[in-house]
C-alpha cells in the first residue's frame, strides 16, 4: 500500500515535525508514506467572499494536481464525517481488499477548502468538531494512519 499526503502549508514547529518522523518511522514496515507539502495560497486581510473563493479555488487546484492518478482520495474537511480510529482502519482495510492500494489525505490550508476540492474527494473525514490548526492535523492524521495500521494487524495500539 502507498500512502500520500498532501497539504498547503509547511511545517513550521519541529515538535511536529519530530512526532511526524517518528510516526512515519513506524509506518515504513506497514506502507509508503509520501508527504508532500505545498506552500499556501497568499491570502489578503479582509478579503471579500469572492477573493476568498478564488483563492481557495486555486489552491485546491494545486493540491489536486499532486493526487496521483487513480487514489483513493480522501480530504480532511470540517465538514465531513466524523469517524473513529477502529472505522479508519476498517475503511483502509476495505480499500486494500478490493484493489485500492493507494491513498491520498488532503490537508487544506488555513483559510480551508474549495467546493470543487470537497466534491472531488471519495471520502470527507473530520477528526473532531473542535478546531485544530491545520500543521496539527497532519500529525494527528499520520498518527492514525498508523494507529489504523496496528489494529488492522491486530496489535495493541493503545494502552
């Protein structure tokens, strides 16, 4: 299986950088981590509704262009469905079982997503009503990718 993620947005803070390495660390035995990290969208203060839309609109664009063709397309959304650590792993389980070995995450920047990257998604997954900054999402998400990799092999994945 071979994981991408794909966010706008660097990592600015090494804690996250260092939880993201060890938990790409773990995963190297279960699948192939590619994280791809493009730089947002400049975004002016105050913008209209409309400016905000074409920047989103654009970013989006640039992050779908890094999904290669034929993955399983996932997109973090504050919108989408809330799911649990134990239905991640079954959904992942699931694809792996009926062909789909690849998977892409979207993570979108600070100000959101596009409409046109919501529809193309196969799946909106939202880690909590709460809002997260979208630099502690990508750990959150590598983490329960390999969470999701654990209870899948059966193995303890807390305690």
């Amino acid at each position: 299986m071979k994981i991408t993620i794909i966010s706008a947005g660097k990592l600015k803070e090494s804690y996250l950088r260092e939880g993201i390495a060890e938990f790409s660390k773990r995963l190297r035995p279960f699948t192939q981590l590619d994280i791809i990290e493009l730089n947002e969208e400049k975004m002016p203060d105050a913008p209209s509704l409309a400016e905000k839309e074409k920047i989103l609109l654009a970013e989006g664009q640039r992050l779908l262009k890094r999904v290669p063709a034929n993955d399983f397309l996932f997109v973090l959304d504050v919108y989408g469905k809330q799911i649990s650590s134990e239905e991640l792993a079954v959904k992942i389980s699931d694809l792996g079982l009926n062909g789909k070995s690849n998977l892409s995450f979207i993570i979108g920047g600070a100000f959101g997503l596009s409409a046109e990257l919501r529809e193309k998604a196969d799946m909106k997954i939202s880690f909590s009503r709460m809002t997260f900054t979208h630099q502690m999402v990508k750990l959150l998400l590598v983490e329960q990718i390999y969470r999701a990799f654990k209870i899948n092999r059966g193995e303890k994945y807390h305690w």
